[in-house]
C-alpha cells in the first residue's frame, strides 16, 4: 500500500451537507477497495490565483489516504462525476515525507 494525498476543490455555492456527502461516498470506496483514509483537513474558502470556469474562490479539502493504485479508480471518479467539485488532483506521497508525517503523528498522539 502506498501513502496519497488528495487535493480537492468544492464549488463555494455547493451546500455543506452535499460537500459532506461527496466525501463520504469517495471514503466509502476507497475503503471498498482495500484503502485507508487518513486524515481529512477542511481548509475552508481560499480565493483563486488564477478563474478555474468562471470561479474566483473554493473550498478546499485536503485527504491523507493509503491505498493500492487500484483503489483510486472509482475514489477519483467520485469527484470527477461530483458537480460540487471544481478540481481534484491525487498524488503519491515521497516514502521520506510519508515517514516525516507518521512520525509526527505518533510523536503528536504521545504527548
């Protein structure tokens, strides 16, 4: 299994339960598929550098997950049919940054 970080943009008019609801039927089956989700940071409304079809601000999301590359298949295809969302990206994450992270999890978790 490998260490992911997904990247994903809401549509700022989309209600909170159906931003909610986009994110549980994505962990729904990543964990379907063998996956782990991790971590879910909201980050909240961040304005655009640059207009992303015709928006100038989103919602960002951040996911920590491990799992197969099997596994993001139909994680990533949520949020591709998701009219909510605006972006997604997927990326695996370096085995050394991965390390970093977990570490300081389980430092975090001790103290």
């Amino acid at each position: 299994m490998r260490p992911y970080e997904a990247m994903v943009i809401f549509d700022t008019g989309a209600e909170e339960s159906a931003v909610t609801g986009v994110l549980e039927r994505a962990l729904e089956a990543l964990k379907a598929k063998g996956g782990n989700p991790g971590r879910v940071e909201r980050w909240g409304r961040r304005t655009f550098a640059y207009e992303v079809h015709h928006k100038r601000e989103g919602y960002y999301v951040i996911i920590e997950l491990v799992a197969e590359p099997e596994a993001l298949v139909d994680f990533e295809r949520i949020f591709v049919l998701a009219d909510e969302v605006i972006r997604h990206k997927v990326i695996r994450l370096p085995d050394k940054v991965a390390g970093r992270r977990a570490a300081a999890t389980a430092a975090a978790g001790e103290g």
